[in-house]
C-alpha cells in the first residue's frame, strides 16, 4: 500500500484515515468512563442531540444547495441506520464488557471488510486469505467466549460480559455493512454484485452521489431520530433504573467525555473517515483497523486501568495470525 509514491488525493487521505483512527482509539475508553455518569442509550441521544444542533446550519444550507432525490430518502436512512443507530450495541455492550475485549473483537471487523472488498469489488477470494479469515473469525469467537473461562473481572460477571462482548460482535457486522455501502454510494465504483445483491432485497443504488459531509450529518441526524425514543424508554425505566439520572449535575469528566464523542468522535471523525472512502480501496480501511488496538489499549490503561487476561492475549493472538494469513496471500 505504501511502496511507491502516491498521488497527493490518496496520502491526504492516508493521513484523514490514521486520524480518524486515533480519535476513535480514545473513543472506546472515553465511552466506557462516561458510561459512570450518564446510561448508555441517553449517552447516545445527548451525543447526537449536541452534534446535530451544530450542524443544522450546515445541514439546512447544504439541502439548499443540493437537492437530496426522493428515490434515496430510504438509503439515506439505512445509511445513517448502519453508521450511526448501530452505535447502539457498542454503547451497551461497553456497558457490559471491557475495552480491551471489544477493540480485539473490532479487528475481526476489519478482517471482514477485506474480505467484502474482495467478494464484491474483485469477486473472489483465495483459499489463503479464506483460512486467514477462518482462523481470524475463531480467535474473535474466543475472545467473545472468554469470560466463560476467566469468570468476573472489574465488578462485571461473566454472562454480563458475554452478552457485551456480542453486542460488540454486532457492531462490527453493520460496521462492515457501513464500510461496503459508504463505497458504493460516494464513488462512481459501481459493484455489479453488489448491484445484483440490492436488487435481491429490492433495494437500488443512489441516484445522485452527494458531499460527504452532507451524508455524514443526515446519518447523524437519522442517529438522532431513532434513539429518541429509546432514550425516553430508557428514563422511563423500561431498560433498568436510571432514576437518579440527571442531566444538570453530570460531573466534568463525564460533560468533557459526552463533547469528545459528539465533536471529535461524532463529526470530525466520521466526515474525514467518509471523505477518505472516495479515494482509498475497501481493502485498505481495514489496515486502519487493525492499527485500532494500538491507540485505544494505552487509552483504556490510562482511563480505565484495563489490563488484558491472559486469555484475552490467547484470543488476540489467534486473530492476529488469521490476519497475516489473511494480508499475506492478498493478490
């Protein structure tokens, strides 16, 4: 990827992909420390409430300018669906699960983006990236199965963490979804079987390729739309006791965590993440990926004090064979 000079587009976008990635190494950590402050879903709504009022101007003059066709309104949606909403299992399960555990799993997240550039924008894979993933793919269903061994750690139970680390699991899968379908929709990179498989679920390509940043704060504000309601169930009571939430007393650490997540981690990260996407492969994304752990596990040191199991060492070294694997025998 870097053996030869680059145009000046692609390492702008090199760099705009190292960036995101590092603001969203500390995202992990910072979203599990805020967690002690404010419950997950509302976390949620505050972070795309916050995000979506800076943006409205932006928001109001872009539609101005850019005339959104009727035809994508239900892509526009599912994009901010798999983008934004999807975030809902990674706040919960960070509820339920360590940072460690979850940025481990998120490198099966990148392996399977290789693997979906491939199927769909070269349509095959060879056998030795196919064992890379397999082998990639079991130590990640280690990890999420690892609590069932190691039993509690930092106060948090084994079938707790079980359960945060699939919702975790989750995440990663609309990740890969997110990824393909940014690709597909801001570039003129057409996948026929991609096209083929849209069709099979009724759905057709964008009509018109819109500005980045103009994507990014729809989805954002699709975000915000759908976990209204969750929050609200949520301070009802219906998702466990949040009664002595409140709003005005939410400590320092926790309003500096919430304006971290909704500016930087929200809007800043997403619009150059997107904006890279034009001019970078699907393959390439997951490079960036797997660079995750190095950013976030100081973080999560640092924040949290989360220190790996030995287990969890195990499980990151299974992944990370399948991935060499994987790399290695990419043509």
């Amino acid at each position: 990827m870097f053996g030869k000079k680059l145009p000046k587009k692609l390492v702008l976008a090199y760099i705009a992909l190292t960036s995101a990635t590092i603001i969203w190494g500390a995202a992990n950590p910072i979203i599990k420390l805020t967690l002690g402050y404010i419950p997950p879903l509302t976390f949620l709504f505050l972070r795309f409430l916050i995000a979506c009022i800076l943006l409205l101007p932006y928001a109001i003059y872009e539609l101005q300018k850019t005339k959104v066709d009727k035809r994508d309104y239900l892509n526009l949606f599912l994009f901010g669906l798999f983008s934004q909403t999807s975030l809902i299992f990674i706040f919960v399960g960070l509820e339920y699960t360590t940072v460690i555990e979850a940025v481990t799993i998120g490198v099966l997240g990148s392996v399977l983006v290789v693997a979906a550039g491939h199927y769909f924008y070269k349509d095959k894979v060879n056998a030795g990236v196919k064992k890379g993933l397999i082998i990639a793919s079991l130590g990640t269903l280690f990890v999420v199965l690892e609590p069932l061994f190691t039993g509690n750690i930092h106060n948090i139970n084994l079938i707790e963490r079980t359960f945060g680390n699939f919702l975790i699991l989750l995440y990663n899968l609309t990740w890969v979804i997110f990824i393909v379908w940014s690709k597909f929709s801001l570039t003129e990179e057409r996948s026929t079987l991609l096209k083929k498989t849209l069709s099979f679920i009724h759905l057709k390509p964008m009509k018109k390729v819109y500005p980045t940043t103009l994507i990014t704060a729809l989805a954002l504000f699709v975000g915000l739309m759908t976990t209204t309601p969750l929050a609200i169930l949520e301070n009802l009571g219906y998702f466990g006791n949040v009664s002595s939430f409140d709003i005005l007393s939410i400590k320092p650490v926790g309003i500096v965590g919430l304006f971290y997540m909704s500016v930087m981690s929200s809007i800043l990260a997403y619009m150059i993440y997107q904006w890279s996407i034009k001019f970078v492969k699907v393959s390439d994304t997951a490079f960036f990926g797997y660079l995750a752990p190095i950013f976030t596990l100081p973080f999560s040191y640092l924040l949290l004090g989360e220190v790996p199991t030995f287990l969890m060492f195990v499980g990151a070294v299974i992944i990370g064979t399948g991935v060499y694997i994987a790399e290695k025998n990419l043509k």
